[in-house]
C-alpha cells in the first residue's frame, strides 16, 4: 500500500467509525471491505485536477498538502451514509451503470441517470451534437430570457 492509498485508508477509517450506525446492507461491515467497496462505486481520481499538491502558505516558508480525490471521496461517503435507503440503493445501482455520485441531491442524479439512459439510446456521437445545438441556441438569446423556461426547454418538458 503506497502512502496515498494509506492516507484514503485513514480519512475513510473515521468516517466510517463516525457513522457506523448507518452503514446501508450492502456494504460490507469490515472497515478494510467497506472502504474497498465505497472507492470502487466512486469515479476513479483525475490525474491532474485530483492529484496530491503542496499549497504555499502564504508570508510563511511553509506548505500545506491537500489530496482533492480523498477530500471527494470522504464528503462523498459522508453524504452518502445521510441518504435514505432507497436511494442509496439508487446510487449503487448506477455506479454499476458506469454513472458515479457526486453527492448530487436525488433530484439532479436522477436527471443524470435519466441523460445517461438517453444519450445511450440515441448514441454519444448523437446525443453531443444535438446538446450543442440546444446550447448555442439557448446562448444566443437575450439574457431576458426566463430561466425557467430554458431549462424546461432543455429537459425536453415544455
């Protein structure tokens, strides 16, 4: 184990001891098979934008570490340990699916997952160029535009 994975280990360790009471059924109870389980539903870390980095800390010689992808995964898990059942249900279901949480509100994932559902039944090439479409459209107007009405117009509901 390197120290990055150690350091995942660790944060992810506390979290779970901090909400051992509402670990969902199907995640296993061991801590090492928890923590195991809960990085395989989450999207894998970026290399450049979730990669370990020293920030200065400013009129100092000193620096700070921050880790983006624990700091993801942790809120992630924490959030997700707050979920209802079901739909903790529904977000491992759709990492299987290939589509990962972010701690988005149920509401938003299911417009993801039903996006997702579109985009395969039509094709990425198709789905892409026809959300470019929508979008230079929607650029193009006044800023006197209601709101509203634009995003009923680009879920397809007006």
């Amino acid at each position: 184990m390197n120290e990055m994975d150690a350091k995942t280990y660790e944060v992810l360790s506390k979290v779970l001891h901090a909400w051992k009471g509402r670990w969902p059924k199907q995640m296993p109870k061991g801590y090492q098979e928890a923590i195991k389980w809960w990085l395989e539903l989450q999207e894998p870390a970026d290399a450049y934008s979730e990669r370990a980095h020293a920030v200065p800390v400013p009129k100092s010689e000193d620096v700070v570490w921050r880790f983006p992808y624990i700091d993801r995964v942790s809120r992630n898990l924490k959030a997700f340990l707050m979920q209802p059942e079901d739909y903790q249900r529904l977000i491992c279901s759709a990492a299987e699916d290939g589509i990962h949480w972010r701690g988005d509100s149920e509401v938003m994932f299911r417009l993801i997952c039903m996006e997702n559902v579109r985009m395969g039944e039509v094709g990425r090439t198709k789905y892409v160029a026809a959300a470019r479409a929508k979008l230079r459209e929607v650029i193009g107007r006044t800023m006197k535009t209601d709101p509203v009405e634009v995003y009923k117009e680009l879920a397809g509901t007006s």
